[in-house]
C-alpha cells in the first residue's frame, strides 16, 4: 500500500495539467531521499478532445492514465480515481495546480499524526505567490445575506479565511476540493464524493457528511500548493461555469437545509440578478472588465428566468433511456 494516492480529474486542460504533472515529478518522484512519499498518480480524463490523452501517454507513462468517454463530472470524475485508489491517504488534486516542495508530504505527516481529523487543506496560492481563500464554510441564509468578507472580518473564528494570518492548523467546516487530503478510513466509512452535483460544492457537501460521521476537518497554512484559479473552466466559460455554481447552491440547499430556504435563496440571487442587470453596466463609462461581467450576470438572470432549466450551465442534458 503506498502512502498517499494521487487523483487528479482533468477536462480540456492539457497545458496546466502537463505543468501539474512536472511538479509531482520533480518535487517526490525526482527525490531519491529515505524521506520521499511512496505515491501512485492516477489521472481521470473527462472526455477532453485537446490532445490531454496522448500528452499523457507521451510524457507521463508512470501516471495512471483513466480515459473516460465523456464528461461525467467532478465528483464522478474522482469517484474513478478513489476507487482504483490503493493510498493509506488520498488527495484530490486539480489539474491546475502546482505542487510546491514538501506540501504533499506536511499534509500526509498530518494526518498520520492525527487520526481523528479526517481531512485536511494546504494554503493554496495564486500564480505571484498571494493567497487563495481555500477555507469554505456551508452555505446558509446568513452566508447568502450578509457579505462574506463582513463575515470574516467580524467573526473570524467563525468564518475563517485567508484575512488573517493563522498559527497553526485551523478548524474549518470544509476545504477547497482543488488540494482536499483525506485518510482511507474516512472513505470508508462516509463513501464516494456525491455525484448529485456535477461541479460545485460537492467537496463542501462531502466534508459536510464527514464531520457528521465524527472526523474533524482542518487547514493546514504552512504547506503550499499554486492553484491557477479556474483555469481549466471559469476563464473559459464564464457564464456557463457561473450558472453551474447557482445550480449547485439550490441543491446544498434543498439537501442540507429545506425547500423553503431552497426557495428563498433563488429569490434573494434572482433580486440580486436584477439589479447587476439594470445598474452593473453603464455603456461608455464602465470598463470592458465590467462589460464582460454585466454578460455574464445578464446570462445567469436570463437562465433563472427560463425556470432554471437543465441544457444550460456545463451539465450535459441526461441522454434518455433505452426503450423511454
């Protein structure tokens, strides 16, 4: 059994996943110290039709390459890889990261020295070395009413986040699913990721699930990971990527706290569409950043208006059964 397994689900992102790749290669796999982690690297292709396949193959042959199909989805994406996961840990690594030296390894002495947290986060950064908020909190009617960094600022105990400096591991209620460590006991015993979202939030649904099973999550803000925020979908497209995210909110909602607070969430982000629609853009005087922005919310305002109807977003329509 190795000591950590690496899943890394990739869609359409050769580039950054090439650079994601190097880093495993270079910072554990190029060592040759008694120190080095025994890992295995499995990579989970959703269906990319950007050459990432044959990249793989060509420059990458001790990855485990999973070719699936079609894009089935972060969580199902990642419920692959775990599967075919032989690690004492496992970590959820995005294709757009960078691993740093000794990040993969702090995480791992973590949790050995710690059986009771389940899960934990490195502090990820952005490309110029600045911090990423890599801490997330469940959503709920507080968190969807009063502005996050109001929150932050104000209770930080509560919503801790990247403002402030932390001097040792922090007690979170979920970590970014872009660098998410786990021990193999806590799969066991909570199971897959949920494949009832299809991007979003399914990582804060499953820590949600993990906490109640008994283990405790952490983040960790010495070991460091670059995460090139978004690269693979939301700089891409935007809108899409942005309707998926509402999507999944309205699910955590209506699974995790009730159909009515489902409800009036959609209310409160359909008002908050309207006035972006009407006053987020003002031809001429605003820039083309906040042109593009004033689309993108025209295109999530338009999709809550059709009824939220699936065809929109990234989530493939479902294909009808055979014989329906």
């Amino acid at each position: 059994m190795s000591d950590l397994s690496i899943v890394i689900v990739t869609w359409n992102a050769k580039g950054v996943l090439l650079d994601c790749l190097a880093s495993i290669e270079r910072e554990i796999l190029g060592r040759t110290d008694a120190g080095r982690l025994d890992v295995e690297t499995l990579v989970v292709d959703n269906g990319s039709v950007d050459g990432t396949v044959e990249a793989v193959r060509e420059g990458f042959g001790w990855a485990e390459l999973i070719a699936l199909p079609e894009n089935v989805g972060f969580a199902a994406g990642n419920n692959v890889g775990l599967r075919r996961a032989k690690g004492r840990h496992m970590v959820l690594l995005n294709s757009d990261t960078v691993v740093l030296p000794d990040a993969l390894e702090a995480c791992v002495r973590h949790l050995d020295a710690h059986p009771e947290v389940g899960v934990v986060g490195p502090q990820l950064l952005n490309p110029d070395g600045s911090k990423q908020n890599c801490i997330h909190s469940y959503p709920s009617l507080v968190t969807e009413i009063v502005p996050t960094g109001l929150l932050e600022t104000l209770l930080p105990a509560r919503y801790p986040s990247k403002r402030f400096e932390h001097a040792g591991p922090v007690e979170v209620e979920a970590v970014l699913g872009a660098c998410l460590f786990l021990r193999r006991e806590v799969y066991e015993a909570v199971g897959p990721m949920p494949e009832d979202y299809f991007f979003f939030l399914e990582e804060t649904d499953w820590c949600y699930r993990i906490r109640e099973a008994g283990f405790r999550i952490q983040h960790l803000p010495e070991p460091r990971v670059i995460h090139v925020f978004g690269a693979s979908t939301k700089k891409k497209i935007p809108a899409e990527t942005r309707i998926e995210f509402h999507r999944s909110l309205y699910h955590f909602f209506r699974k995790n706290r009730s159909d009515g607070q489902a409800r009036l969430v959609v209310v409160l982000r359909v008002l908050k569409g309207l006035f972006y629609t009407l006053f987020g853009w003002i031809p001429g005087v605003a820039s083309e950043r906040a042109r593009d922005r004033w689309h993108q919310n025209l295109r999530v305002f338009a999709w809550h208006l059709r009824g939220c109807p699936d065809g929109w977003g990234l989530r493939p329509v479902a294909k009808p059964k055979e014989g329906a």
